[in-house]
C-alpha cells in the first residue's frame, strides 16, 4: 500500500520553490538599480542552476561593481564640472580684462581726438590772427624806394601852390603795390594826376596813386597789403617818371593829410 507524506507547515520547501525564490530576491535587486540580470550566462553556461552562482554574494559583487561605476562616473562628472568652472573664470577675467582694454583704448582715443581738435583749432587760430594782422598790416607804395619831393613841397607846377602828396622814386614800370587792405572806387584817368587808382582803406581812409603807366585793377575789387594794383609811369602833369602817393580822408581831391606821418602811424618807415 503507497503512502503519501502529509504536507504541512514544517515541512521543508523544495528544491524548485528555494531557487525561484532566489531568483526573485536577484531580480528584485535588479529591479532596484543594485544588479542586473546575472544568473541567466551561468545557467546558459553549466545548464543547470546553483546557489553559489546565482545566490546573494554574485549580486552583491555585482553591485559592488555597479557602484564603482557609478562613482567614477560622478567623479568624472564632478571633475569635467570643476574644469568647466575654472574655464568659466578664467572666460570671465579674460573679457574683463579686454573690457578695460578696451574702456582704455577709447579714452586715450578720444583724448587724441580732443588733442588733435585742439592743435587744429590752435593752428586755425593763429591762421586767423595771422591773416588778420597782414590784412591790418601795412607797407611802402613802392619796395626799396625813397621819397623825391615831400608833402607840402611849394612850387608852381601845382594848382594849388603846394605838393598835395609825396612822390616816390621810381623808374617807368616799376610794381606799384596798395599800400594796405582796402576797396578799389577810382581806376583811370585822373586828369593832371593822369593814370590813378583811389582805394578807400579799412580804416575809412583813402589812399592814391597816380602818374601810372598802366593801371591792373578795377573799381569794386578788393585788395590787400602789398597786392600789386599798376605800374609807374609819368603820365598826367609830370616832368619825369615817379609815383605820386595821397593819403586823404576822403575819395576826393582837397582831402589830402600828411601821407608820411599816416605810413609811419601804420608801421611803415618813410
């Protein structure tokens, strides 16, 4: 007669229920990140299972393992980390300093720029003054001559008893210059005083020159010191070439004044 073995709370679990078992305390490891799946090559390998391959001790070698990845991959992690740091630093002193290089490059561009400003318009300045001073400025009728017969000089080859201005030394075609900056109002004939030209001056008086062999300006033109306005002759009432030069206080005839002491209170020595 077969007996059978009543089952019961003491009685041992068998083979197949202690592997599965084990193999769900692996798996349940593996599920929570400390393994993967192991027992599968060692099954495929012996084709059969055994504790000692698939037990707790290879999961946990395994997840030593596991975990020593894990750490160098954050130390590698932490490592690229602080390098990206330290480049980050040394990026941001780098455009710092080009900041300043640069914050340095534009003002002493600009203080340049505000030196040049002010040597152009120094340089502009004293064009100016030095234009205004030859404009102010004034010279001698006739260079490197002299004075033939004086102002006031009596003699009956004048109208009027007496030399209304001063004549010059001077040979036929010789450079006849104004004698400042001025307006030319007369340019032809002027009767006894034959070829002449009057300007009224900037200061308001009038300068003449006459006895002209030719006459190289027109009414209305502007002229300044030293200009060459003619040439000397001895056209008019002359007895020999000379320039006849008035300083008057008007365009006219009988407004003449003392024609040396005006070139000499004008800087001109007579």
């Amino acid at each position: 007669m077969a007996f059978t073995r009543a089952t019961g709370k003491h009685r041992r679990a068998s083979r197949t229920a202690r592997t599965t078992r084990k193999f769900a305390g692996i798996a349940t490891l593996a599920a929570s990140g400390v393994v993967a799946s192991v027992a599968s090559p060692a099954l495929a390998a012996t084709g059969e299972t055994h504790a000692e391959d698939t037990g707790l001790r290879q999961a946990v070698v395994m997840g030593d393992e596991l975990a020593s990845r894990v750490e160098a991959q954050a130390d590698a992690q932490q490592t690229a980390a602080e390098a990206a740091a330290v480049q980050a630093r040394a990026a941001a002193v780098a455009k710092k300093a080009a900041d300043e290089a640069q914050r340095l490059a534009e003002a002493a561009k600009k203080k340049a720029e505000a030196k040049a400003k002010e040597e152009r318009e120094a340089k502009e300045r004293a064009a100016r003054d030095a234009e205004r001073k030859r404009l102010n400025a004034f010279v001698a009728p006739i260079a490197g001559s002299y004075v033939s017969t004086g102002y006031k000089a009596s003699s009956g080859l004048w109208s009027s008893g007496s030399h209304t201005g001063i004549d010059f030394h001077a040979a036929t075609g010789t450079s006849v210059h104004t004698v400042g900056s001025g307006t030319v109002v007369e340019a032809g004939w002027g009767g006894s005083y034959g070829n002449n030209i009057v300007i009224k001056m900037h200061d308001g008086t009038y300068t003449q020159y006459g006895h002209l062999s030719s006459i190289g300006v027109s009414v209305g033109q502007t002229v300044t010191p030293g200009q060459q306005i003619g040439l000397s002759g001895a056209t008019g009432n002359v007895t020999g070439p000379h320039l006849h030069f008035e300083a008057r206080t008007g365009p006219d005839y009988g407004s003449d004044i003392d024609p040396i002491a005006y070139l000499r209170a004008h800087g001109v020595g007579v």
